[in-house]
C-alpha cells in the first residue's frame, strides 16, 4: 500500500504542477482537472498491474498487456481534451490546454508504472515548454 500511495500522490503533485500554470493562465482545464486526469491514469495502470496478479482460474490463458492500459487512457484523455478546445473567429482555442491534459494522462501512466522520475522529467519539461515558449513567442510577436 505504501507504494501504491507513493504513485497516486507522485501523480498527483505532478499534475498539480502542470494544471497550476493553466489555472494562472485562467484557462479552462485547470489544477484539479490536470490532477484527476493524472491521478486516474496512475490508478488505471496500478489497477491493471493488480489484476495481473490474481489467480482467476488455472485453465485461464490471462495475460496483462500494459499497452492495452495506455490506449484506454490515451483515448479517455483525448475524448476530454477534446471538450476543451474549440473554434472562434476561425481561430483554434485550447490546443495547449488540451496538449497539457494529454500530457498530465501520460504522467500519471509514469507514476502509476513506478517511472516517478521519467514523470518528473516530463512535467519540468511541460512547464518549460508552456512558460518559456511562450516568452519566446511573445518576444517573435506569433503569440496571441
């Protein structure tokens, strides 16, 4: 249970770090919803690793496949991105938003594998991209 914990929190912060800088930017999908897309995505794969370990029945072929476990997440996260983005003006809106929840889905996936620093490179990474790109953009004047 201790490690179970370790990886929803680890998730859990993660995602907070991430929904943080979209709750400042005031943009639709913010810190509690980048924390519950990468706190679920964690309990899908910790879930999918316990069943893996249960004696059903012995004349059972089971057999766990961890990529079975990233489609589901991937395209649960997409389906809720995709909520969040939308056109106005002939302008795409969100996309950045709905790229971070995406990404936050894929942290918890690390966390809940037991990959906390693989999670932790990627969330620094996402923070990097989002702040200072965008003080790149700025200073090109592309950012709107």
């Amino acid at each position: 249970m201790p490690v179970v914990a370790a990886r929803m929190l680890a998730a859990l912060v993660l995602g907070a770090v991430i929904g943080f800088e979209r709750e400042w930017r005031d943009k639709p999908a913010g810190l509690r919803t980048h924390m519950l897309v990468a706190a679920a995505a964690a309990l899908f794969v910790i879930v999918g690793q316990q069943l893996g370990t249960l004696h059903l029945d012995a004349d059972v072929d089971k057999r766990m496949d961890p990529l079975r476990l990233i489609e589901a997440v991937t395209s649960g996260v997409a389906f809720l991105a995709a909520g969040v983005i939308f056109t106005q003006g002939g302008k795409v809106r969100h996309l950045t938003t709905g790229a971070s929840m995406w990404m936050a889905g894929a942290i918890g996936l690390a966390c809940g594998a037991g990959q906390m620093p693989v999670a932790a490179l990627a969330t620094a990474l996402v923070v990097l991209v989002m702040v200072c790109v965008r003080q790149l953009e700025k200073w090109m004047g592309t950012y709107d």
